[in-house]
C-alpha cells in the first residue's frame, strides 16, 4: 500500500493520521471482499470520531468482542522492517496456556515459564534469554511492567494480570531505535493497549484438564459525557505437577473515558491478587535416577503470591499547535517468592529454599507535543518528550525452610528516581525518501539504605542516545529500511553502592556499572507486491556492553561480558482470503561474547534459531479456528557450549462455532502431539541428598505440560 504524500495532507488529518495508525495497519492485513483483487485498506480518523479497531483478518475466538482503542493510546510507529502493530483479534486468535502467551503473535518473540503459573514469565528475542523482562520493555496503558532493583531480577516484568480480551492492540519494536524507548528495551519493546468500551457486553467461562477453570466478564455502558468500562477476570488451576499449583488469581479492571483519541481523556483502576504452589526447574538425573517423576518437584513449598494495584490516567489533546499527549500513573505491588534451585549445596542440613521479598510504590508519567512545519519547503513532523519515574521499595532476601524464616541475607530500601527528555525529527525529503532523527537523554539517581551499613550510598548516571532511520521507497510496492540507535538497560542499584558481600562482610564485592550501553543497526525492507501477502525481512546487529546472565544459586540474573548478536528475521502475513489468513516467522541469531575468555564464547541460553507458523480461519457467524506451531531451537547452556538444550516443537489448535443468537464455544487443544520437550533448560551446580558437597552440574529444566483440553462457552450480548 503506498502511503499518502505528506505535501497534500493537511496538518491536522496527518495527526489524525498518526493518532489512528493502530487502525491503519490493522486494516493493511485485512483483505478485500474479492481474493483476487485483495488489496490493503487505508483507514484515518479526524478528530470528530473515535478509532474502531479493526478485526485484522479471521476472528478465531469465542471471547474476543472488538470495541474502541484506548484513548491515547499508540503513536506514529518508527519506520523499520522489524516494528508493527497487532489488533485485539490477531492476539486472541491465539490457543495458549497462559495469558502472557498471547505476545508470541510478535514474530520471534518467546514466552515461556520454568515456575509456578504465578510467577513471571520468561521471555527469549533476537538470540537473547531475557529471564522475566531484562531488556525487553513491557507497557500496559502507559504504565511500565518492568521493575527495576527487584528481588527476583532486574527487569522483573509480571504480565499474568493480563486479561487478554481486553486487549485493543499491541505495538512492538525490535532494537533500540525507537526514541520514546529508554530502559530495558535494547531488544524490542512491547506496548499493550486496553480498550476504552466493547461493543458488547462479555460473559465467558472455561473449564479445562488439570483443575483449569476461568470466569471473566466485560461490560461498558455511556455515562454522563463518557463511556464506563468494567472487567473482571478469575481463575483456577492445579496443572499436571505431582504437587497442585493451586493457583487462585483475580484481575479486575475499571476505566472511564470521554472523548476520541485526539481529544479526551481516560481514567482506569486495575486490581490483581494471586498465590501459588510452584514446581520449579528440576536436575535431569533426579528424574533419570527415579527419585521424582516428570512432573515431581524437590521442594513442595516452593511458590508465592503476589498483589498489584494501579491507578493511571491519560490525556490527548489537539490545537492549532499540533497534538498533545500526557500520561500518569501509580502502581502499588508487592511478591513474596519462595525458591529451591540448589536443595543442600549451602546448606547440607536445612535446605537451600530462600524468600524474596519485594514491596514496591512507583509513580511516573510522560507528556509529549507533535507538531508539524517545514524544512526548505519539505513536509517535517517534530516530537518532543518527556518522561520520569520514581520507585520507592523494600526489597529483601532470607533464608527459609519450608517458607519458615531461619536468617536473614539482606533488607534494603532504595529510592531510585529517573527522567528523559527527547526530540524526534521526521522529514519526507521526496516520496521516496524519508528520515527520523532523533536523541534521547537519561538521568538516574538513586538512595540504598542496606542492612548492611557499607553497601548504602548513593548513586548516579546519565546516558545520551542517538536514534537513526531511513526510508526508501517504495518501489515496486517495496519499502527499504535502515536503523540504527543506540540504548541500555539499567543494572540493580545495590550493585552500583555495594563494597561487602552481604553473606560475609569479610569478603569484598565489585561494584557494577548503573547504566550499560548496547548499540543496534538493521536494515530492512517490507515488501507488498502479492495481494493480501506482507513480507520484511530484517538484518540485525546488537552489541552490548555487558551481558545479564541467570545465576542458578540464587535464582537472580548478574552481569557479564560484552556481547555481540548477528541475526536475520523474516516475517509473513498472507491475507489469503476475508476467513483465511496464514503466517510464518523465522528468526537466525549469532550470539557470542565479544571479549576472550578461556571458559568460552558462547552466551548461555542465548537462542540460534525461533520459528512460528499459523492458520487462522473463521467468519463472523460459523466455524473459527486456529493452529499454532512454535519452534525453540537448542541453546548452549554454559561458555564452551558442552552443555546444550534440546529443541521445543509445539502444536496448539483451536476450533469452535459462533451461533446468530451471540453464543460461541470453542475447544483448544494444547501440546496436540504430545512432545515431551522442555520449556526451559539450564545447567548449574546444585546438590541432591548423598551427593558430594561440592555437587554436580547438570541439565535442570522445567518439562512442557502434557496435552491438554479447554472449553470455553461465551455470550456476547
């Protein structure tokens, strides 16, 4: 599709234009009442309507009800071959097992677990293993998922709050080009979106294998000058663990809105309580020697819970100036988290398990003006940013047995505060040439008050990036790509103060750097010469200046080395009919430590190869469905590649029947052929009983769930 030239578009529809692209590019994938003639729509919206979202292509679900785009919600996405943009339906036509799945619809992305259904997920993109959220930045509404100096892991993302149905639509960006990204976003970032109101009120249930249940209802009605917009989502599960998850979770949201996405406002409440019982990764001789079964555990105690409320509002609004948009938020949330990954390599006697607690209050917000001119006579769009955060935690570690206090390892309390101002310049030069300019600058400043009284101090840093791409095109309905940009991610605060060991004041520590510099170049294109068919290819390079790696004994990740990834990603959407749609996604990477070292130079974990294929079909009355294949490909597990995990191969399938009286069900079946695989694999010393005290390093992984079946029936009224 080629776009509208800049030079006859007024400002105001232009800005309407970006405020509206979510649905622009939706509707590029849906294709035309003829399949011969299928071609790629072009929706804009003014000031004077909201933007409805689009379906994308087949429905396959039966609790997807469509609705309008959260007010302020996504803006004009960098023009690279690796970004994009996902409607609601392209995210729930997905049979998954857990909520944050769903985001496997951005190509190459993997989310996985190796915990108890509670605990966050494990994330993999562009040769990286990014444990639960280092450095891929997540967004719900505006609001950062990422929790710095966390007790579980820098980064710590917990998306199991998300209520999937609710989702208007999803943003995605590969590398760090993108100039309203900042911290953890070196390899992409995700921005997720709610819906303001639905077009009909939701009423779903579920039942499932393995104790899963699920009861979740949405409604929105107008009130006074807006709309009111309820959810509530909660569920049960026990999985096919020796020992039950017993997951209880509830998440519950409430939002009102005036307005349209250029001028209104929104205002949203969301609340999220879960326990649970977690059967951790386990060593592969436990299983081999017959101490446990596949889905035994070594610890029984193991789990936690967690709490997360969030209030968060949002304004746009459009003048003569251009657009203005702003955002603010607070969230309060707190984990308790009991692990096992050692059993008695520290302690012979008592166990290895230890709580991690954190206790957390962030506030934060972002304000942004676009407005547009000329430069020497060419169209120019200029945006200007701003955005802060500040968290206030209690973040602890304590030694336990059987969740029962024995000793203390830390206590601390860090107020960790940072801000960034960027500018962006946008120019189209001719209709074939366009350019993005920009430079983002990050400020930290940060307070730790340990129990340790030499690992308190303060800290700052300050990190300048600049963000580059280029436009060709299009030519013959392709469009060429390069982007370059530079990003970081910031590192635990308490390793920047810290001089003991906090096990032992007698040894010293090193200290960590704050801010950690990476820098990415791509180039790309994305090509539309088949009707219905969108094609990119991408060549990726990301170097980093120090590397996160998982430490098994204490389930955290720490710095590294610096790296270097080489990688290839080539995505597919086929439109192939208005009920058929196929897609598939290939990712290559090459991931090494870029300095020598004689343990090796192999990153651990890193993946070479993630692919994904699909079949969407369905109409708005009739039979739906969906079939989902992902593949995991090996990983080395430590430096000298002599440990490696074995590949994952997965089939997940849906089918189901909407009836004319607003009634669908549908049956997904999950790990359809039965693999026996992994899904996730490490390899770390830990010690079974009668080992020798300095144990064993081995395999330890966390198995994929067996087959698995799910019903769900939904009223849409």
């Amino acid at each position: 599709m080629s776009r509208p030239s800049a030079r006859s578009t007024p400002p105001l529809l232009a800005l309407a234009a970006s405020a509206a692209l979510i649905a622009t590019a939706a509707a590029r994938e849906r294709p035309g009442p003829d399949p011969a003639e299928a071609r790629l729509d072009e929706i804009s919206v003014t000031a004077e309507g909201a933007a409805p979202i689009p379906t994308g292509g087949p429905v396959a679900s039966a609790g997807f009800v469509g609705g309008v785009t959260g007010i302020g919600g996504p803006l004009l996405t960098v023009d690279s071959a690796s970004a994009g943009i996902l409607t609601g339906a392209q995210i729930n036509n997905r049979p998954v097992t857990r909520p944050g799945e769903v985001l496997e619809a951005v190509p190459g992305l993997i989310v996985t677990q190796h915990s108890g259904e509670g605990k966050a997920n494990q994330f993999f993109l562009r040769g990286f293993n990014l444990d639960h959220g280092t450095d891929i930045a997540l967004f719900l509404d505006g609001m950062p998922l990422n929790m710095r100096i966390h007790a579980h892991g820098q980064g710590y993302a917990d998306i199991n709050f998300l209520i999937p149905e609710l989702v208007g639509a999803v943003e995605f960006h590969k590398g760090p080009y993108f100039v309203r990204d900042g911290d953890f976003a070196s390899a992409g970032s995700v921005r997720i979106d709610y819906l303001d109101s639905v077009q009909k009120t939701l009423a779903l249930t579920s039942i499932g294998s393995f104790g899963y249940k699920r009861a979740l209802s949405i409604a929105s009605a107008p009130l006074a000058e807006g709309n009111l917009l309820v959810a509530a989502d909660a569920q049960v599960y026990d999985g096919p663990w020796t020992v039950p998850d017993a997951l209880r979770k509830i998440s519950t949201v409430a939002r009102y809105s005036q307005g349209t996405a250029l001028d209104g406002v929104s205002v949203t409440g969301m609340a999220y309580a879960a326990r649970w019982t977690a059967t951790n990764q386990v060593p592969e001789r436990a299983v081999v020697s017959g101490l446990i079964g596949r889905y035994g555990t070594l610890n029984p105690t193991d789990g936690g819970d967690t709490s997360r409320f969030s209030l968060s509002g949002r304004f746009s609004a459009t003048d003569a100036t251009g657009l203005t948009r702003a955002s603010a938020y607070v969230i309060r949330s707190q984990l308790n988290l009991f692990n096992d990954f050692t059993y008695f390599l520290n302690d012979p006697v008592n166990g290895d398990q230890f709580h991690q607690l954190d206790q957390r209050i962030i506030g934060g917000g972002e304000a942004l003006h676009i407005f547009q001119g000329d430069l020497f006579g060419m169209p120019m769009e200029n945006e200007i940013g701003v955005q802060t955060r500040t968290d206030s935690i209690r973040v602890g570690l304590f030694n336990t047995t059987n969740r029962q206090y024995r000793s203390g390892v830390l206590d601390d309390r860090v107020l960790e505060t940072s801000g960034a101002f960027y500018v962006d310049n946008r120019v189209r030069w001719t209709d074939w040439l366009r350019t993005s300019l920009g430079v983002r600058a990050d400020g930290y400043s940060a307070r730790v008050a340990s129990d340790t009284p030499a690992n308190s101090g303060r800290a700052r840093d300050g990190i300048v990036n600049p963000k580059l791409g280029l436009t060709l095109g299009p030519w013959f309905d392709t469009e060429l790509y390069v982007n370059y940009g530079g990003g970081f991610h910031s590192n635990d605060v308490r390793g920047v103060t810290a001089t003991v060991d906090p096990t032992s004041s007698l040894f010293n520590t090193t200290r960590s750097p704050f801010l950690v510099p990476s820098t990415g170049y791509e180039i790309g294109l994305r090509n539309r010469s088949i009707a219905g068919l969108e094609t990119s290819l991408a060549l990726f390079r990301l170097d980093f200046a120090s590397e996160n790696l998982f430490q098994g004994d204490t389930g955290t990740t720490e710095p590294s080395r610096p790296t270097r990834r080489f990688g290839l990603e080539w995505t597919n959407r086929y439109a192939l009919t208005p009920f058929l749609s196929l897609e598939g996604d290939l990712t290559i990477t090459n991931a090494r430590f870029s300095d020598y070292d004689p343990v090796g130079n192999r990153v651990p974990e890193a993946p070479t190869t993630i692919a994904s294929a699909g079949l969407t079909f369905g109409e708005p009355l009739g039979w739906f469905g969906s079939l989902r294949f992902r593949y995991f490909g090996p990983r080395p597990l430590i430096e000298d590649n002599s440990i490696r995990s074995r590949p994952t191969a997965l089939f997940n399938g849906r089918v189901g029947y909407a009836f004319e009286n607003g009634v669908s069900v549908s049956l997904d079946v999950l790990n359809l052929t039965n693999s026996k695989s992994d899904q996730i694999t490490y390899a770390y010393v830990s010690r079974l009983p009668g080992e020798p005290a300095e144990g064993l390093i081995d395999r330890v992984f966390h198995p994929v769930e067996p087959p698995a079946v799910r019903l769900t029936i939904a009223g849409r009224f």
